[in-house]
C-alpha cells in the first residue's frame, strides 16, 4: 500500500483519516486538518491557502489566513469542486480551460515577499494522528485472526450439524418404540386410540422441544466459551503490538502523555482500587459531546475491518478514558440485540464484521475487549453474579440464573468497570412507535426518530456503587478496599442506577435488603437527597405481595397501607403491613420541573430501589389510609409548587378536635383553593360542606368542622392566577395532603 505523507506532522496518512490531495497536491490527517496559527479543525469548505506566498502549504482558518496585498488578484473560490478537479484546473490548457493566473505568473514574487504579512500569532504545536501500531501491520494481524475465526464458526457449523443428526436420529428412535408400545396396548384393548395417542402426541413433543432447547443451551454455552478463548488469546496478540511499538516508538508516548506525566502499561496491572473517584475525572457527560458525535455517526455507517473502526472512533481521542468512551456509545448505540443479519453473510462484509453477535457467541463484554485491544488498552472479562431481571431483594445465589458477565478497563492509571450491555437503552418517539409496531422489523439505526439513549452510570462505574448490582466470582475484582462475601451482597439494598444519579443515600447505611416490621406492622425506610435535587425530585411507590402480582387486601389498593413524607432533604416511606404475608416495597423516582408538573401531563417513574417487607407477627389489624390523591403527604410539596409557607402545621399528621384550621403564607399570587375531605366507607359527597377556604391578602386560611370523630384525609388544590387556561379550562393542581386524626 503506498502511504502519502502529512504535511503537518510527516507522519503516513492511511485511507481511514486522509483528508486530500489539497489543490497543492498535500495530504493531512483529520486530526491535523486544523488552521496552523490558532488549531481551528477545519473541513474542504473551510480552509484557506496563504496567496502571499505560494511556497507556504499551510492550511489556515478564514480569521487568521494572511492578508492579501492591494494589487494581488481575488481568491478564486474552488470549494465547490473536488480536490482532483483543483488539481486539473490548475494545469496549464487542460482540456482547453485557460490557466489561472496565479501569482507565480506576475514575475513580482520579489515584491511579494518583501510585503508579506507577518503571522500574528505563534504555531501551534500538533502531535499529529495518535496510531502507536502501523496501519499495515494492524490489518495483516487482524486478518490472520479472521483466518482463525473462519476455521472456529466451520467448526462449529460442523457441530451442529453432527448434533442435530444425532438428535433426529434419537428423537425418531424414541417416537418409533413409543408409538410401537401404543400400538401393541390399543390391540390388546388397554387404552382408547383417539384421546390417547394425542395425548401420546403432545408429550413427545413437549419433550423433544424442551430437549432441544437444553441441547441449544449446552451448545451456545460451549461456543460462547471457546470464542471468549479465542478473543482472548487474540487479544494479547493486538497487545503485544502495542507493546512492541510503544518499545520502539517512546516518542508518542512522551508527545501524547507528557502532560499527564504518564505512561500506559505495557502489560496488565493487578487489580487494585481505582486512584479516585468517577467524579473527580467527570461529573457532566459534555466533555465527551465530540466522541459521542462521532460514535454515533461511525454507528450509521458501515465499516468492513475492526482496524479501520477503531481508527475512525478514536480520530479526536486525547487519552485512554476518550478511548475507551468511543468505544463504549458505538456499542451502545448500535443497539446489537435487534440487529438482523442474513442468512449468508461475507466474512469481509460490515455485518460479517459482528456475525458472533448473529451466532451468539459473542456478546457486548467480549466485543468489547475485543475493541479494546485494537486501540491498545488492557481489558478484562468479568465473571460472576447480577441483580439483574427477574431478581428481588433476598434472592439466594444458589444456582446459575442470575450468571453474569462485564468488563474492567485500564484507564489513566486505574481500573474501572464498563457494563456496555446494561448501558444500552434505546427509545423510539411514540409517533413513530405506534408505526413500529405494526412491522415486524425493529428500528433501524439510521432512523431520524431514534434517540440514542443510554446509561452513563455503566461507563467508569465506581466499585461502591456497582458492589451494589455486580458480585465477581474473584474477590480482587470487587476492586473494593474492604472486599464483601456472597451473603453480604445478598443482604445489600436492591437499587438501580438512576439511584446514584439522583445522588440518593440511605440514612441508614446498614439497611437490608429484608425489612422486618415490628408487630403493630409498622417499618420505615428513609433516603437522603441533595439539597441541589430535592426541589426536582418526585417520588412514588407501590406495594404488592411477594409472591405475586397481587396489589389489593380485602378489597383495598396496598398503596394505601404506605405513607410518604418528606423532612428537609429526607424521604420518609413508612409501612403498615396488613398481613404477615411477605410484601414487595418498590420506589420510584423522576427528574421533574415544577413547570411540567403543573402542566397535568403524566409523569413517568423509574424504579430506584426495592425491599422485601416481612411482618412474623401481627398483633394489631391495620386499617388503610383514607383514599387520597397519591403521593408525599404534608405540605413540603406546597412548597415546591406553588411557594406556600405553612404558619401552622408543617407536619403531614395531624391531631385535632372538631375543628380545625389550617393556615398557608403565598409567597406568589394563587387565584383559588379548593379542598376534598375523605374518610374510609364514607361518601365524599356527605364531606363536601365540611371544608370552606378563605384568602385574606398573602395568607390562606382552611377551616374545617369535622361530623365524626376519626380519621380523614384532606386534599388541596390550587393554580397560579398568571398561567393561561389549557384547552380553555382552569387546571387546578394538587399541591397538599394532610392526615388528620378527630377526636371530636
């Protein structure tokens, strides 16, 4: 392959990131297509030559290209051609054009140096394209290895066939001595032909199916285990490149990472916990908006060798981390679980590229190191235990169906875990969902409507909060200074990510997973928030039985056996069992402005964490909460919508006689309040006359006169006086919920 050279760094310039010939006959890297005064990246349309002085090759922006002189001829503006078209035009009566008259034609080039405008600013220094291995070399490896992957998928194609003819050959043997059984008892008049040799029928069936699905199972297992080996006997080879090549090259080294003051490994280091935390390296994700741009667009396209990928990926790639994020939003965007792939798909194809994702013997943990290692990081597989789908809190360990796999990755110094299969999400708008929905194929990648969505909190996830979800069958790679057992993560809190991007914490850290109740059925779970996020965060929750979907006790939705509250930047979930059945507390959380709460849309809620709630005796019967609207009970909520100060109860229960009064300071001008009385077996109709609200200037004041003693629930609802009608109706918006005990 003959290479061209970059005029900028003088470093050979690959088809992957060759930017030219430039009408000058000069190529550049992507990464050095940049202005040489300020460093400007610059595209075919957007770069200038310097027309005072033809012997400057330069490349420069429109702000800093040198000044033309008064008697110098226009620029001739060639950007709408094609760099091969520059080249002709400038070649003297090609095909009958006339030549340009440039400045080599003016016999003033003396004048014109004598004049020639000085630089403003210093060069710029520029480390040129970062590829430690050479391109050529990179490509030959990578193709001995897909010689080697050809012979292992042969092997296996082999495989199944013998499997499949030995199950048929099985199966058929089975069928003919079973049938042959039936037979001789229907002649001897056992059994009824009909109803039983269908009932035969179904289950041979049933039990060849469920055979050959263990068979299935056993197979993929095995395949997806000697193509992990193989990957990883591969990936020390991609290594060893990068190893030779840092060896023989210290230069990039000392041009990429001097500011760093640091060198990447030449073998893997031994796991040890990370030198700080995720969010002393980032704590917003628009730091990596360049790299995500462009894995997004590399994912759109199609690429036919990993070396020519990787090398698109990581054009802009500054460090390891910028690495290792490319790598891990091209996975998570190319949404691999729905890819469609041929029945006969070319080795050297862009879809052959990913035929182990067709096979499913490779997944995302191990295309990820695969990746890794053509960009030269050290990458592990990790294997071990996850709370994953269809776990609850107490689940035991005690078998394989919650196996899982994920990645570690070398990055500036430490290792940090990558989930990729987890981070992946991938949300259809709901116009073009309903579409999709009546087509049997998936979205494709390259749809405009597809929002590449995906979870930052699986790319760099630091141990204390990934030991919560992930348990490794080696202690080392808990990564933890104080490593936990099997039974300690069993008894951890079931949580999820959007946990710890809400920066919730328990108050009590040693929470467990179990929550045994006291015997009036009464526990309590309380979250601490930050005080930057508490305004923002909305809260839900639902209670059901264990052991079933069931949500409802003798006819009583279960959600009403819970009370939330909220004190300072406390969420308080108290629980009153109604049975010493075993129940399932799951909580919900979203991000949500006071703006778009108050518009009525709904809210979606993600779960955030979950507990098992056990209650062994009960020595009191439980009575439901009055059927209020859902939500937070006390006036917190007031406040964050509408600005109301309570002046005179500020806790969500209240004790009172036969009357009561409840008084609000509005910090914003509200135009009306209306309040709605509840209590369990009575007709809220009977209640409508009990409440009566009056605004006297900035306060409110609710005035109740209760019929019976016991317990109530009040709502308030309110709305801003400046928000204009929606739909022409005046929305009204709950904003308070009290529980008030009477003794009247």
């Amino acid at each position: 392959m003959v290479k061209e050279n970059c005029y900028r760094c003088t470093k050979p310039v690959y088809p992957t990131d060759k930017v030219g010939p430039l009408k000058d006959s000069t190529f550049f890297h992507h990464g050095c297509f940049k202005c040489y005064i300020c460093g400007t990246r610059l595209a075919l349309k957007t770069y200038f030559n310097n027309r005072n002085n033809i012997e400057d090759k330069e490349i420069y922006c429109s702000n800093h290209v040198p000044n033309a002189n008064p008697h110098d001829l226009p620029v001739l503006t060639n950007r709408n051609k094609s760099s091969t078209d520059i080249i002709k035009s400038n070649v003297r009566g090609y095909k009958n054009h006339p030549a340009d008259a440039g400045i080599a034609d003016l016999k003033i080039a003396h004048a014109i140096k004598a004049t020639q405008v000085a630089k403003p600013y210093p060069k710029i220094i520029h480390g040129g394209a970062n590829y430690v291995v050479d391109y050529d070399t990179q490509t030959r490896l990578e193709l001995i290895h897909r010689e080697m992957e050809d012979k292992l998928y042969e092997e296996f194609n082999d495989e199944r066939q013998r499997e499949m003819r030995e199950f048929e050959k099985e199966t058929k043997e089975e069928w003919e001595k079973a049938l042959d059984e039936f037979a001789k008892k229907y002649h001897k008049g056992q059994i009824k032909e009909n109803k039983s040799k269908d009932e035969l029928i179904r289950c041979l069936t049933l039990k060849r199916e469920k055979k050959l699905e263990t068979l299935n199972m056993k197979r993929r297992e095995r395949e997806r285990m000697k193509t992990a080996e193989l990957v990883d006997k591969q990936a020390m080879e991609m290594l060893e490149l990068f190893r030779q090549a840092r060896n023989n090259d210290n230069s990039y080294e000392q041009n990429n990472e001097s500011q760093y003051n640091y060198q990447y490994p030449l073998t893997p280091p031994p796991p040890t916990p990370p030198l700080c935390s995720k969010k002393h390296i980032y704590t917003e994700t628009t730091i990596f908006e360049e790299i995500d741009k462009i894995a997004i667009s590399v994912a759109q396209s199609d690429v036919c060798t990993f070396t020519d990928l990787i090398r698109y990926l990581t054009i802009n790639a500054q460090n390891d981390m910028d690495k290792a994020r490319a790598i891990y939003r091209w996975i998570t965007v190319k949404n691999l679980n729905v890819m469609i792939f041929d029945n006969n798909i070319e080795t050297d194809t862009p879809m052959g590229l990913l035929r182990g994702i067709k096979y499913g013997t490779e997944s995302y943990h191990v295309l990820f190191k695969r990746l890794c290692a053509y960009a030269g990081l050290h990458c592990v597989v990790i294997r071990g235990y996850s709370k994953s789908a269809g776990y609850q809190p107490g689940y035991k360990f005690d078998d394989s169906r919650f196996r899982n796999t994920w990645n570690a990755v070398y990055l500036d110094g430490s290792w940090r875990f990558v989930q990729c299969n987890w981070g992946a999400r991938h949300l259809v708008n709901a116009k073009d969902s309903s579409n999709n929905n009546n087509n049997n194929n998936p979205p494709s990648p390259k749809d405009s409507t597809l929002r590449y969505e995906y979870d930052d909190h699986y790319f760099m996830t630091d141990p204390e909060e990934f030991i919560y979800e992930f348990f490794p069958l080696d202690e080392e790679w808990q990564l933890l200074r104080k490593p936990i057992t099997l039974q300690q993560f069993e008894n951890l809190p079931f949580v999820r990510s959007l946990f710890f991007k809400y920066g919730l914490k328990f108050v009590d850290p040693n929470i467990p997973a179990i929550i045994n109740s006291d015997d009036s059925g009464a526990a309590t779970i309380s979250l601490n928030i930050k005080h930057s996020d508490s305004k923002f965060l909305i809260f839900h929750y639902n209670l059901r039985f264990f052991d079933s979907d069931c949500s409802e006790i003798n006819g009583y939705n279960m959600k009403r056996f819970v009370m939330q509250s909220s004190l300072n930047d406390t969420i308080i979930f108290r629980v009153h069992c109604p049975s010493t059945r075993p129940m399932l507390l799951d909580v919900f959380a979203n991000q949500v402005l006071p703006e778009h709460y108050l518009t009525g849309q709904p809210i979606k809620f993600k779960s955030v964490c979950k507990f098992k709630i056990q209650c062994k005796n009960l020595s009191v019967i439980m009575v439901p909460l009055p059927e209020c609207a859902s939500g937070e009970w006390g006036p917190p909520k007031a406040y964050r919508l509408f600005e109301l100060v309570p002046l005179t109860h500020e806790d969500p229960i209240i004790t009172c006689g036969q009357h009561l009064e409840i008084k609000f300071k509005m910090l914003q001008p509200l135009a009306e309040f209306v309040c709605s009385l509840h209590k369990n077996n009575v007709d809220d109709r009977r209640l409508q006359k009990c409440c009566k609200t009056f605004i006297y200037g900035d306060e409110v004041s609710i005035r109740i006169e209760f019929p019976d003693e016991g317990q109530y629930g009040l709502d308030i609802y309110t709305r801003n006086s400046k928000k204009p009608n929606i739909n022409g109706k005046q929305l009204l918006t709950h904003c308070c919920k009290y529980l008030i005990n009477s003794r009247a």
